[in-house]
C-alpha cells in the first residue's frame, strides 16, 4: 500500500512516520496513530502476533493493520 494512503488511515492528522538519517520509513509509533488505529493494533499484537513491546509498528505489521477492515 502508498504510503499517503496508510498515513492517511492509522496517523492522526499533521503526523507521519518515523523515518532513519536516510530517509527510510521505519514505524508508525502508538502516539501517532488514530484511536481506531491503536485498537486494531492492540488486537494484532495482542492476539495474532504476540509481541512484548506495543509501543510502534514496524512495516510489515502495519501493512496488516492496514488491511484488517474497519
């Protein structure tokens, strides 16, 4: 998916990812994200993909955060 396009549905208007010295796109952090957004999150790595840290998304989990239907 574009990034304008997820930016557009998980980020909260004015924010973005965050990105490395080299301008690559690394993770959306929690803050950043719609509250819609932070539940599907949540729901993901609660219970599809257990994970220890739940404070950012890295590409490949946001792109299924993305998908899951609102």
């Amino acid at each position: 998916p574009e990034r304008e396009a997820i930016t557009h549905l998980l980020c909260i208007l004015g924010q973005d990812f965050t990105y490395t010295a080299a301008k690559r796109r690394v993770r959306i952090m929690r803050a950043k994200m719609t509250t819609l957004a932070q539940i599907q999150m949540t729901l993901l790595l609660s219970n599809i993909l257990p994970n220890d840290r739940n404070a950012d998304l890295p590409p490949w989990k946001y792109q299924l955060v993305y998908v899951v239907p609102t």
